[in-house]
C-alpha cells in the first residue's frame, strides 16, 4: 500500500470554463484551476501581445485591464477572472485608445525590444485615465512597476509626458 490516494488524480486532470469578456468579445475557456491568466490569453486565446515575463508581477509584461484596471495577469488564476471584462494590448490597440502613446513611443523611440511595451502602454493608459496632467515623478512612480533593458526610461518617460501636454491643449503629441 502506497498510502497514494488515487482519487486524487482526477482532480489533476478537472478543467473549469471560464466565461470572459476580452476585447470587446464573450469568450469561454476551459482551464485548470491552477492556470494563470497570462496563460489563458496567450495559449488559449492566443492573444500574444501580453508577454509572460518574471512571472512574480515585479516586470509588468504581463499587465492587461480587467474592469478598468491594470492587472499582473501572471499572478491572477483565470478562474479569479471569471465573468470579467479584460482588454489585451491588441484589443486597447484596435480600439485607438493607444494610438497617441503608440505614436510617440515609435516617435521617440521608446520601445526598442518591445519585449515590455505593451505593459508600459497599458500602464501609462491607467495613468492618463487617472490624471490628465501627471508630474514627470508621478510618471516615473507610475512605472516603477515595470522593467525595461533597452531603454533607460527617459524616453518613455518623454514619450507619456508629451501625449499628456497634447491631450491636455488638445492638439497630437508634441
């Protein structure tokens, strides 16, 4: 006798469906209850523009919105997202919500790898929903919680700094 409970296996392999509201779109996915929902939008849904990175929530590649509000999806469970409304990069992207941070990202160079932009995008989004004329250290505070190799930060800092002065005199990035 092992002292194994078998019974326990089926367990291992249970799925659950997960009914989301992703870009604009009612999906369903059935997913383990140990998935993370970084895994269920690029495996499953194949929404790739949402990058696993530390997989700790300390990179902010990972970030998407569920419910209006920026989330490490490396660090939710699917199933903690159940019934929610999440918006990728792609479907913020398609929408052209991102199209001014997009353009002076490119514009100033801001995104060299990329590896961590759409976490950044998506950051500075919340920021600029939040505070329509952010201090250049409210914008560094905002972002301390992502991590870039390529850039130093200046730039994007740059970047977040001139779409907020346009919006705010209501003109395109400076």
């Amino acid at each position: 006798m092992s002292g194994f409970d078998d019974s326990l296996l089926n367990e291992v392999d249970e799925t659950v469906r997960v009914r989301l509201i992703v870009n604009g779109r009612k999906v369903a996915c059935e997913v383990a209850p140990r998935d993370m929902l970084v895994d269920c939008l690029r495996d499953r849904l194949e929404l790739t523009g949402t990058h696993a990175g530390c997989e700790m929530g300390a990179c902010g590649a990972c970030l998407v919105q569920l419910d209006g509000r920026a989330v490490h999806s490396c660090l939710m469970f699917a199933v903690q997202a159940d019934g929610g409304r999440i918006d990728t990069i792609e479907g913020l992207s398609e929408s052209g919500l991102l199209a001014d941070l997009q353009a002076e990202f490119h514009r100033r160079n801001a995104l060299q790898c990329g590896f961590c932009t759409s976490g950044m995008l998506i950051n500075a989004h919340e920021l600029l929903s939040q505070s329509a004329q952010p201090s250049r250290e409210e914008i560094r505070d905002a972002l301390s919680g992502n991590y870039c190799r390529c850039t130093g930060y200046e730039a994007i800092v740059d970047a977040i700094d001139a779409v907020a002065k346009a919006r705010n005199t209501g003109g395109g990035a400076a």
